[in-house]
C-alpha cells in the first residue's frame, strides 16, 4: 500500500471550525490510524518556521507524524474501499497454521492405534504416556515471554513459529525413518515430547500474533477464524487418518505430516512480520536494553495483567472446570479397540463428526450466539458436556443394543461429541481474554492461558488414571468402567455452583473501545492544545461548552 504525504513548512496546523470551499475530490474525509514508532521522527524546532504553502483540510480523527525530511507522513491511510493491513497474508499464515494444528490428529492417531496394538500397553500406560506428552505445553509462559522481549531478527512472532515447525520436523521424521525410534518407549517418548514442545512454541507465536494483530487493526472474529481453520484440519486429518491405517503403516503416516510440517516451515519462513503491521523492536529496546530487562518487564507486566479480577476470574474457573474433571479417554479408547472390536475407520469416522460437531458450533456462535450473555453460554455449553459424557456410559452398558442402535454407529455418531463440546467452550474465553489483553503482553497472556489449561488437562488426565487404578480397570476387565463414567458425569457439573465468576458479558471498555467515542465522550472532551510528535493542533472550543 502507498501511504500519501501531506508536505508543509510549517509545524502548526490550523483547523478552523468552518470548512472554506475546497475541490470535490477533498470531500471525503481521510481516515488515518497514528503511527510512531521511529524516536528520530521529530521535527526540529532549531528551524525557522515558515509559512504553509499549500492547505489541507484534515478531519479532527486524522493523526500525523513527522518525518526527517520536513514531511508529516499519514500512516496506514484508507478509504472505505481498503481493508487492513496484510490481511490476506495473515489469513495465509495462520489459517495454515491453525490447520496443520488441528491436522496434529493424523499422526496421533496412527500413534496410539501403534501403542495399544504394536506395543500393548496397558490402559492407564497409555492414558499416562499421552498426558505426560503435554508436560513441554507447560512452560508455555516462558516461551510466551520471550515471544514478547527477545527478537530474532527484527522479528519475535514469525522467527518462533519457524522455530516450533522445525522441532516438530526433527520429531516425527525419525519416527518415519528410523523403526527402532517407535519400537522403544523411551525413544518414542523422546520424539512425543519434542513434538510437543515446537508445537507449544508455534501455537504460542500463532495465538500472539492473532492477538496483536486483531488489537492494532480492529479486527473482531479473528479467534474463530482460528478455530474454524483447526475444526477443518481436524475434520481431514481423523477422517484421512482412518482411511490410511487401513491400507498403510503408522510410519507413513508420520512421514506425510513431516513432509506437511516442512510445507508450512516453508510458507512461514517466506512472510514478514513488517506486512503484518506488527510491532517492530525500537532503537531505545535494541541499544539500552538487555534481554534479561525485557523479560523481567515482561513477567511485570505479567503478573499485572493476570491480578485483574476480569481476567483471573473466568481463567480461574475455566482452568478448574477442566483440572476436576478425571479423564478415562485411555481406557475408553481401549474398550472401543479390544472389547466392542471398533477398528480404525469407525473411531476416525467417530472424530470427523465430533470436528464437524464443533465446526458447525463455531459458525454458530460467530454468527448468532456472541449476542448471548457469556455466562448463560457457558453454562449451557458445560452442562451438555456433563451430559454428554454419559454416552459413553451407554455404550459400555451396551443400552445402544436394547435400543436398537448397533455400536458402531453410535460410536460413530456419539463418540466424539463430548470433545467437541470441551474444545468450544474454550473459544468464547479466548476472545474474552483477547480483547482483555494489554499492548505488548499478547503473547505471554494467551501463552500463560493456554499453558494453565495444559496444566489442567494433564491433572485431569492423572486424575483419571489414579480413577482407573482405583477401581480396578485393567485391559482384561471393564466391569468398573461404568462407575468410573458416572464419577465423571458428577465432577462434570460441580463448576456449575461457581459459574458467577464468569462476566455475563465482555467488558464495557472493551465495548467502548470497537464501538469508539460516544456522543457524551465527544461533546465532554477537552479542546485545546494537542501534542502529536511535536506538532501542535488547535481546536476551537464548542459552542455547546461555552
């Protein structure tokens, strides 16, 4: 985009109240957003001050800022025909992104089927190797932070995604060439854990970057663009996946997400953060500020922006809603397998149609349900996950079959549900926190959230094993599986006594800062001398405060 310049000689613009007669292409108005981020943009007040040669009639919203050159240079200047700033690059960037990370599925299906058949591992072994898998998603803050304070090259989004990509690359491509990697449970821990960890670095630099961008260029909806581009991947990815461990080895399937990780490190390493209009290093940052001082005024701003009762609130009770909850999701999965004899085809199937669940939820709630008071939403969304969970109770009890409905379609149709659920009830929280979030604290405030929920996931999961151990579920004996289900389904709906500490809506000053200055606002304003980078503007007073 070409930014036009206003030239002038002289650094005091004159706005009178009263427009003079002007050409019919000055008519409209130019709608300008301020731009300033160079200290040396200065004017030097050492001159002498001459007179305007030509004038331009600026509306009262239009921000300016001085050049080295005598030139005041209106930055990211749009009609109403122009839209943002490097949309379409950051619908490329991190719809991909966002894709291949629902697209995860893929592998990880192909890797527990090979965990519970190739290396036998008993239920709660593989419950407790899945959850102990998350562990790198953990220190999502500490990468968050340095997402925010250290650059890589005049960049810190970008460069990290890169980074997350490559890690993943080096995880599951010896998986696909190397056998012994995947016959071995400690090598093959090694690769999960690294996989894990570029994954947790690039959706930390992904959601910042939404964050940040979504803030400076007055985007809305950008978090469920995200989430509809992961619900796709996740769609393809079960749905392929069931195909291909019918026809193919798991090491093939490893090898087509590597080969698909290095497409997106390709289109990732190709964008630049610059187009994105993201915020760049200042020469104050790069010279007088060491590393450990960026990431100590990082954490600072940290723990302030996690010490406001808007944002710590509903965090806290997303986060105990999902720790209280004992997941038995291993065990399930292996009475599926071995028990009801279930092979890969239906449980893939079974997960296309839980993504397609939460697909059609997130266009819903894009388009009709954000009107809806967050907390009625909330509470709905955590009571159909309760309810939900007893599906899983009627298949083991195999009340399907009095019913007519053979396991496999509805495992096929009910399998999956209770996931979807889980993972919608995350996105009105991440707009939430989003639109909460402070300038320059996007990645380690979305990092420290998302990291908070891993952690809860992974009690939940420890929780389930200790459940599973607890009632004597072994991978001979399912009997107790159902008493299991049932303590679920109980735990399932005790955040709702405490459901108050979520906002019935989004803040009022987040609805005054997309909706802008109100009439009363305007008319209250203070008019007189304004400071824009050395520029000075006078406003005559209103008539209505005379």
């Amino acid at each position: 985009m070409v930014f036009p310049l206003i030239s002038f000689e002289n650094s005091f613009i004159t706005v009178t109240p009263k427009l003079p007669r002007i050409q019919q292409n000055y008519i409209n108005p130019i709608f300008c957003s301020f731009q300033s981020r160079n200290s040396n943009n200065t004017i030097n007040n050492n001159k002498p001050l001459k007179s305007i040669r030509k004038t331009h009639i600026l509306d009262p919203k239009t921000r300016t800022s001085t050049t080295n050159s005598g030139q005041v240079s209106v930055n990211n200047c749009r009609g109403d025909d122009d839209g943002q700033v490097g949309v379409e690059q950051m619908l490329v960037l991190c719809g991909l992104g966002y894709w291949v990370q629902g697209f995860r599925c893929f592998p990880w299906l192909a890797l527990n089927f090979h965990m519970a058949h190739n290396l036998h591992l008993h239920p709660s072994t593989l419950q407790l190797v899945q959850n102990s898998a998350n562990l790198p998603m953990v220190a999502k803050p500490l990468y968050g932070i340095l997402s925010d304070a250290l650059y890589i090259g005049g960049a810190h989004r970008i460069p990290y995604i890169c980074i997350g990509v490559l890690l993943q690359i080096l995880s599951w491509g010896p998986l696909a060439f190397f056998p012994v990697a995947s016959r071995a449970l400690p090598t093959l821990m090694a690769c999960v854990l690294l996989s894990n960890l570029g994954a947790s670095i690039a959706e930390v630099a992904k959601d910042a970057v939404v964050a940040e961008y979504g803030q400076k260029q007055k985007v809305a909806g950008l978090q469920s663009y995200a989430f509809m581009a992961a619900a796709a991947g996740g769609i393809l990815g079960n749905l392929l996946g069931g195909y291909f461990l019918l026809k193919t080895p798991s090491k093939t399937m490893f090898l087509i997400f590597a080969v698909l990780l290095s497409l997106q490190l390709a289109i990732s390493s190709s964008a630049k953060e610059e187009s994105l209009g993201l915020a760049q290093p200042s020469n104050h940052n790069a010279a007088g500020q060491s590393i450990l001082e960026s990431i100590k005024k990082q954490l600072s701003a940290l723990r302030i922006a996690i010490g406001e009762d808007s944002i710590s609130r509903p965090l806290t009770w997303l986060v105990a809603s999902v720790a209280m909850v004992p997941l038995l999701s291993g065990s399930i999965f292996c009475y599926q397998t071995q028990c009801l004899h279930l092979d890969a085809s239906i449980i893939g199937m079974s997960r296309v149609i839980g993504q397609l669940t939460l697909l059609s939820l997130i266009v819903a709630y894009d388009c009709h349900w954000k009107k809806v008071p967050l907390r009625n939403l909330v509470g709905v969304v955590q009571g159909l996950y309760a309810s939900s969970l007893l599906l899983d109770f009627i298949l083991v009890r195999q009340i399907n079959l009095q019913l007519g409905i053979p396991n496999e379609v509805f495992a096929l149709c009910f399998s999956g549900l209770a996931e979807a659920l889980a993972q919608f009830k995350l996105l009105p929280f991440s707009m939430l926190l989003a639109s909460l979030c402070p300038q320059g604290c996007e990645g380690s405030l979305t990092s420290f959230s998302a990291s908070a929920l891993c952690f809860s996931s992974i009690v939940s999961g420890f929780l389930g094993v200790g459940l599973a151990s607890l009632i004597r579920i072994t991978s001979r004996d399912y009997s107790s599986l159902p008493v299991g289900i049932l303590i679920q389904f109980l735990a399932a709906l005790l955040p709702l006594a405490w459901i108050h500490h979520v906002p019935m809506s989004q803040p009022v000053v987040d609805k005054e800062k997309k909706r802008g200055m109100s009439k009363r606002t305007r008319k209250n304003r203070r008019v007189g001398r304004v400071v824009l980078s050395s520029a000075f503007v006078y406003r005559r007073e209103r008539e209505s405060e005379a």
